[in-house]
C-alpha cells in the first residue's frame, strides 16, 4: 500500500481542490491511502468516503506570506509541516502540497532531510516541448537553491537521469548544461567546471552545453544548471506563454468581423494546442535529493492539475526513483 | 556630420543587406556619413551613391566558427576589426555590425575601449513588451560578461538609465533586479549584494527585484541583471517565441477545413501582433561601457532590421548617451 501525504490547506482553492483529486483517486488506485492534513472541519464534510482517507487536523496554516524558514520551525501544528513530519517518520511515502513554493523546499530539507551523499537538493520540473517524439523537458535547478556549486550541478544531472529512466521511461536520457554558448570552453566559471564533471560520468549521456533558446525544441530530455538561472528560465517561459496568450486574444478582441469569426473557428485547435504546453499535465515539480519525494502542485492547480500530481506521486513511489538516488550515492 | 562604421560583412545576407540598408539611409539622414568596411569587389557595385559613402577595402572576415578572442587579436584585416579601430581612433563614431556577438563584443572591449570608471561594459537589447504604455523593456547584462560582480550590476543600472532617458525619452525609468523572489531578502549572494547597491543609488529609481515572469507585462523600464542570467533569459525568450509560433502555424496546417477558414481570416491580425514582438524594431543590441557605442544587429537581420539598426545608431550619438555616463563615472 502507498501513502500519499496530503497538504490540504496548500494552494489557491484549499482544501476544495486537494479534496477533490483525493476523492477522484480513491477509486482509481486501490493501491493506495491517504493521509489529508488541514482543517478538520473544512475537510471533513467534503470527502466523499472515509475508505483509505484519513483526516488529520491540523490548526495552523503555512501560506505565501510566511517567512519559509520561520514558518517550518515555528508553525508546527500547519499542514504542511504535519505532512512532511509523517513522511519523514515513514508513516507516509511521499508528500504532496500545493502551498508555498519555499516553505516545501524549506520542509523537504529540514523535515524530510537530505538523502546521504548529496549536498543540495533540486527542484524539478518536467516541461512540455514542442517535439512530439520528445515531448518533456525535465529542468533542474528550477530555484530550490538561490547560490550553486558545480558539484551540485552534477548531482542534480544523476537525479534527474534516474527520474528521466525510471518516471518517465525514456532509455539513454540526453544531459545537457544550459550554457551562453554551446562549445565547451563557453561559460561563467560555475559553468565551467560544472561541464568538467558532468563529462567525466559515465552514469549519464551527457550531450554537452545547449543555449536556452533550444531547450522547447526536443534537442535534450534533461537541462541542468543552477537554480538561479534555472529558476529564472522557467519563470520567463511562463511569462512569456502568458504574454503570448493574451496578446492573441487581445488581437482577436480588438480585430474586425472577419477575425472574430476567424478566431471563433479556430478556437478549439487552439485551445488543444495550448493546453499542450500546459505542464500540469505532468504533475508538479519534484524535489528531488530528499528522503522520500516531496511534489509541489501549481498554487493555481483545479482538480485536475491536482489529480495529475496524485498519479506522479504514485508514479515516482512505485518507479523507485528515489530508492535508487539513494543507492547511487551510497556507494 | 555623424559617421557610422559599418562592418559590411557581418551577417547572415552580407553585404547585400547593410549595404541596402545604406542606401536607404544615405538620403533620409543628411547629417550622416558611412564608412563601410568589407570586400571592395562585392560592396563598390551594390552602392548606389558615393555621396558620403566611403568604402575601405578589407580582405578578411571574421565569422561565428571564430574564436572572438583569438580572431580579434589575429584578423586585423577584418571588416570588423578595422571598423572598430575607425571608431578608436575617433574616424566613426559609432560601430554597426551583424556579425559574431562574441567577436563584436570583444572587439568593443579591446579595440573601442572601456569607458574609465566602468569595470565591465554590458550587452543591453530593447525588448517588446505587451504593454501599450510602457513598450519597451530594457535588459542589461544580456550577455557580455559570463561572471558578474555586484559593482558591475550596479554600473548595468547607471547605463542602462541613461540610455532609457536619452534614447527611449523614458522621463524617470523603473529600473528592476532580476531575482528569484520579489522580497528584499531573497536571491543569491550576488543579487543580494547587488541589491543592496542599487538602493544606495540616487541616480536611478530603482523599484526592487522582478520575477522573470513579470518582465513583458510594463512593471519595469530596466531589468538588470548578471551576463548569465541576462542571457538565458534573452534566449529563453527568443526560443518561447517562436516555439510558439511554430506551434500555432502546426496546429492550423494540421486542422480541419473550417480552422484553415479560420487560420486565413486571422493571419493579418495575427502577423501584425508577431511583428510587434520582433526586437529588430528597435535596432540591435548595444554594448554600453564603452568609448564609442558598438551596435549588434541580428545575424538574421533584413533590410528594414538593419535600417532600424542605423537610425538607432544616429539616435544613440545625437542623445550623447555614451558622453553622459562618461561624464557620470568620471565624477
């Protein structure tokens, strides 16, 4: 049986969305339990069966406002610190939140703790590209460390391969550095040297630099770097889809009778084509390099975003992706 | 009389389109003049007047398999390296090429020359933002420097302001830093130094730190940032732009009768609006730090891109842009 620890107070519509994938869920994987920590009385009433859920109150929230690292050490009876602690005493397997992007990293660290052998760990995204034979792009460091060492750089290309092999199933995962320049002697200092570990490890099929205006293109399966520019990279492609999206539809709106009906028509297509650069299909952002996976769930998930990341969980438990980091750097 | 150096043999269509683009120029700024630096024998007959055109034979190219630093040092027959010495020693005034960016920046550094006062000279593009009010949005470094010193985010800052006043006529620019969070005491040991820097500056409004998310919606003038980051951000956003581009050509091509209908009642609109993203609008991108203004069209550029590029460069000379921040770091 798999336990999924749930942060149901996490996120823009809590405990409503949280409760909703929970209940979709129970039906689809008998496999699996969960364990909803928030506030009882919210929660309750909305759970559909108490088969395989159980509710554990908690009288405190973490939300965006909070200092990450105050929250997680001073609001002990919050949701998400409740969670994080019963997957740390193993009484979960893995834990979910939609909540604040900080405070998760903050509670993987401290509470759910660093797997022995790696420094840092990362957060991972996984991106849909426009490749159809290459549909994701799993990003790392997307921003769980704000200062980065090459050392770091090569443990996040070993996390992300084992997750690329054993979530995703793609066989020889392509590695590449995000670099201002794709030949090898390019870079910043950091970059540098973080090219000469990655070239020396056999673990992985390390492909060289790739400049960030390739990375939606399918030319790699993983890009790593640090989590400052990581971070930086992701924010600015959901800007720059969201600049794009309501640009066309200010076109659109502003245009004459004969866009109009263009635009009518080709709503539906398009509708398709963008919900295909929608990464929530995949789930959330894994932090990897923890004891037990920790998912962040978009704050802005509806049910479905949220279901997704409940299967990812399953996923990523059952794929052993974590056991197997672990056993890489124990060695 | 204003004298633009122009490496004719940079670029993807050289020289055909710098020397169209010149000729376009030639009549509508009488105050300008062209030396045009390239091979004599495939510019003399594309030239369409002398008037205030003069053309200095050079026998080699220095192209993007060059090593900058090497080709700099090494191809002193170069269009490029002879245009940058034309600038040196105060024969231009300015410098256009399309050519190699890395070749281009290193031939600012070590041919034009810093500007004293200034540690490390910048790369700063104008990008479209979405915006009808603020439409432009500065990004500086994009590039120039793979490591970054706080000091140099701060002179970024200084730079980048003059130039928003002088040649975009912003009366008092927004200037942000680039972080991973919006508070004062998020980011990397360098952006919080650089931080700090900024705050101390009277010379800038600055507003704080930006997400990368928030870039094209008009929040700020000026986003600076480290050489690195600029650039993954840069390219991240030339990769989205068109990634979504081809998406949408994809999903017409592949639709049904009716979305084609629709496809063609809506491209006119729909090419009006990407035109509005295209940065070539503005001109190029413009090495700020030193002596001289040194412009970067794209390699990619066309007649109109490149033309852009010209009156861009007429603007920055007029504006004494380059004069004003030497004055500011000569106090």
């Amino acid at each position: 049986m798999i336990t999924i620890a749930i942060d149901a107070m996490g996120g823009d519509h809590a405990p409503q969305v949280p409760i909703q994938a929970v209940n979709q869920a129970i039906d689809k994987y008998p496999q699996v339990q969960f364990k909803v920590y928030g506030d009882q009385t919210k929660i309750t009433p909305l759970i559909r069966t108490d088969q395989r859920i159980e509710v554990i109150h908690c009288d405190e929230i973490i939300d965006n406002e909070d200092d990450p690292v105050r929250a997680v050490r001073t609001k002990k009876e919050s949701s998400m610190v409740k969670a994080a602690r019963a997957v740390k005493e193993g009484e979960a397997d893995v834990l979910l939140s939609a909540g604040s992007t900080g405070a998760l990293l903050t509670a993987g660290l401290l509470i759910v703790g660093r797997i022995p052998g790696i420094d840092r760990p990362g957060l991972m995204p996984v991106i849909p590209t426009i490749s159809s034979e290459h549909p994701h792009l799993i990003l790392m460091d997307a921003g769980a460390n704000a200062d980065t060492k090459p050392i770091n750089i090569q443990q996040f290309a070993v996390m992300a391969n084992v997750y690329a092999r054993q979530v995703l199933n793609i066989e020889r995962p392509r590695v590449g550095l995000i670099n201002n320049g794709t030949e090898a002697s390019k870079g910043s200092q950091l970059s540098k040297e973080a090219y000469a570990l990655l070239s020396e490890l056999d673990s992985i099929h390390f492909v060289g630099n790739i400049e960030a205006k390739n990375l939606l293109n399918g030319e790699i399966d993983i890009a790593v770097t640090d989590g400052f520019t990581g971070n930086a990279i992701l924010k600015t492609l959901e800007g720059s889809v969201k600049s794009l999206v309501s640009l066309l539809k200010s076109t659109f709106k502003s245009g004459g009778l004969l866009t109009k009906i263009g635009a009518f028509l080709i709503k539906n297509p398009l509708k398709n084509t963008l919900e295909n650069l929608d990464d929530s299909k995949q789930g959330g952002a894994v932090l990897l390099g923890v004891k037990a996976p920790v998912i962040k769930a978009h704050g802005s998930a509806d049910e479905e975003a949220y279901f997704n990341a409940i299967r990812q969980s399953i996923h990523v438990i059952e794929s052993q992706a974590v056991v197997q980091i672990t056993n890489y750097f124990s060695d």
